[in-house]
C-alpha cells in the first residue's frame, strides 16, 4: 500500500519504520543570520511500540531585523504623516485667514505652534490682505520633519540591514542505545 493517502499504523502489521538512525539525534546548524536546530528521538515504549518525536527550531534573525526595521518605518512615516496635516493644515488656515476666534481653529493654531515655534524668524512671514498669512516658518517646518524622518528611516535600514556570507557549521550528536 505504497499509495496510501496517510502515513502507515507503526502498530499494524508489517509495519517498517522510516530510514535513519535509531537512537537520539540532536543537530544544529548555524549560518550567519541563521540558527537551526533539530532534534529526533526515537524509543520503544513499554507495549513495544516505536515511538518518534521530531522538533525542529528554526531562528532566522535576518527575518527578525527586516520585521524590526519595517515596524520602525511604518511608525516614523505614520507619526511624520500625522505632523504633516497638522502644519498643513495651520498653514492653509492662516494662509486663507482661517477665524482665530473659533476653537478648532485656536487649538489647531496652539498645537502647532509646538512644532513650528523653533522655524519662527528664520524668514519673515509675509501677511496678504488684512488677515492671511503666508507662513514660511510652517513650511520650513514640514520639510525638516520631513528631512529628519526620513533620515530616521535610513538609520534603521542601515543598522538593521540582513547580514549575507560567511561560513556554514553543522553539529551532530548522536547518543546510542548499548
């Protein structure tokens, strides 16, 4: 019955056990950015019947670093993204005279000014009619923002960038029954 769908009952008849070794296997494999051990044991239990066990454990740190540096990305561009609407925003209001009186508008204005204060002098703002602002300080904001976290992003790509080459060490330990 060679075209069985399911693996042959060890505890029907004419049962034969796969190739390999019948005693305790343990062996490691260790490649740069990549650690893998696996484990077989086999025994006899106490009605006579053969008994495997198979573990394999596989860590791939390369696999683990990407995962990293993707969470990294995802957060740095989500957080920069948030910052964006904002300053655009507080620059589209006051460009288009945006009523400082409401609350929206005085708490968009008060937020913002956190992240826009440390650009205020750099160039004068230029004030259009007898309301809008054209602020230039918001927009130098938004692109050292822009400039800090991209390079935040590289800085992680290059400190956890996968690790390639080198020499592969295989181990095995075989302990047997007498």
């Amino acid at each position: 019955m060679a075209n069985q769908p399911y693996p042959q009952d060890p505890r029907g008849p004419g049962y034969a056990p796969p190739p390999g070794p019948n005693d305790d296997t343990v062996e490691s494999v260790k490649a740069p950015g990549v650690a893998m051990e696996r484990q077989r044991e086999s025994y006899m239990d106490s009605s006579g019947n053969r008994v495997e066990n198979q573990v394999e454990t596989y860590e791939d740190t390369n696999l683990r670093k990407a995962s990293l540096r993707n969470w990294i990305t995802g957060v740095v561009y989500f957080l920069l993204g948030v910052l964006e609407v904002i300053l655009g925003l507080r620059f589209i209001f006051r460009l288009l005279g945006a009523n400082e009186g409401n609350d929206f508008t005085r708490a968009l204005y008060d937020f913002s000014h956190i992240f826009v204060g440390p650009f205020n002098g750099i160039f004068n703002d230029q004030t259009i009619g007898s309301r809008s602002v054209f602020e230039l300080s918001t927009l130098v904001a938004m692109l050292i923002y822009a400039l800090i976290a991209w390079g935040l992003v590289s800085l992680a790509r290059v400190l956890l960038s996968p690790t390639y080459g080198g020499q592969r060490v295989s181990t095995t330990r075989r302990r047997q029954n007498f």
